[in-house]
C-alpha cells in the first residue's frame, strides 16, 4: 500500500504547496496530491495551481492571519520558480 510520503515522492508538488490545495478545496491532502498531480500535467494546470495558492493567500489576510500569508507566499514563490509561471 502507498503511503502519502510515497505518492508525494512521484508528484513533481511539495508538501507545502499539496497543503494550500487542499486548504483552498477543503480536501483531504491525499486528494489534493492527486488534483495537484493531475492539473501540472494539463495545459493551464500550471496556471490553475498559482491561482489556487493566490487565492488562499487573499484568504489569509482577510482572516487577519499575516503569518499564514507570509508562509504562503513563500510557497508561492517556489512554486513560480520551480514551475515557470
């Protein structure tokens, strides 16, 4: 049987940014890691996750939770990185 860690390990995602999908989808991480895995790999998927990550982001501040934010941004920022987006 495949562990998270070991589904996590074949995903081309981090633990962070599976995190924020499933925070913004209220998913089960499990779940997000195959949503995740599933939009890098389409068209505008790439696109997709940025804006999932951007979006929680916004969530973030509107909660008034900075530190969040601050931590997600880092996320994104890899992300941007690591996916030229």
């Amino acid at each position: 049987m495949l562990t998270f860690e070991d589904c996590l390990g074949l995903s081309e995602l981090t633990e962070d940014e599976i995190l924020a999908i499933a925070e913004h989808e209220n998913i089960p991480e499990l779940a997000a890691l195959e949503f995740g895995n599933y939009l890098i790999h389409t068209a505008r998927g790439e696109r997709r996750l940025k804006h999932i990550i951007l979006e929680d982001i916004a969530a973030a501040r509107k909660a008034g939770n900075l530190h969040h934010a601050a931590t997600l941004k880092v996320v994104l920022r890899h992300y941007c990185q690591e996916h030229h987006v």
